[in-house]
C-alpha cells in the first residue's frame, strides 16, 4: 500500500475550474484497480489550497494511474490554473496495517 499526499495551490480565479477538473479525475480514479482512495480535501480559509489523498494497492499503481485517459486530461485541463507546481509526500502504512485495514477486512483494523 501507498499513500501519496498532493498539494495544490491554484490561483484564484481558478478555484472552481480545478475543482470541477479534479472531481470528474477523482470520480474515473476510483474506479481504476489500483486505487483504493482519492480523496480531494479543500483547505478551510484557504480555497485556493488543495490536497489530494491517494491510497495504492502497490508502489506501481501510481505509475498505471499516469497512464490513464482521464489523469492526462486533468493534467492538461489545470496546467495553467496553477498559482505554484505541485508537490508531493508519499507514505506508508503504519497502522491499520496492510492486511488488517487498508486493502482488507476494516473490523480487522482492531489487531
């Protein structure tokens, strides 16, 4: 499993064109094998800031989602809405672990 952070600041008068952009990205993400979660998180204060959570079943699925349709066309589609480039954290598990949470049984998440 593999969680990576993305941060996005765009500039303010592209706060809601990147919104619609990355919903309809995160909406086809999820249905890609690969991901178990892409959450799209809006700083409170800050509408301008974002993070985008995804969780990977494997450390290669972020590579397979790159290649997909609907990744490049949001990438192509915020290109120029960005007020800064956009980082990105990866991360691990820690707890729940692997087989007792994230890609299993969430009552198992306890152990």
């Amino acid at each position: 499993m593999l969680a990576v952070h993305v941060r996005c600041r765009v500039l303010p008068g592209s706060v809601e064109a990147f919104r619609e952009a990355t919903l309809a990205n995160a909406r086809a993400s999820v249905q890609e094998p690969g991901i178990l979660r892409f959450d799209v998180l809006q700083e409170d204060g800050a509408p301008e800031r974002f993070v985008l959570v995804e969780v990977y079943r494997a450390p290669e699925d972020p590579a397979r989602h790159k290649e997909t349709a609907h990744y490049a066309a949001w990438r192509d589609a915020v290109a120029d809405m960005m007020a800064e480039p956009r980082s990105s954290v990866k991360y691990g598990p820690v707890f729940p672990s692997v087989e007792a949470g994230w890609a299993g049984d969430p009552a198992a998440a306890e152990e």
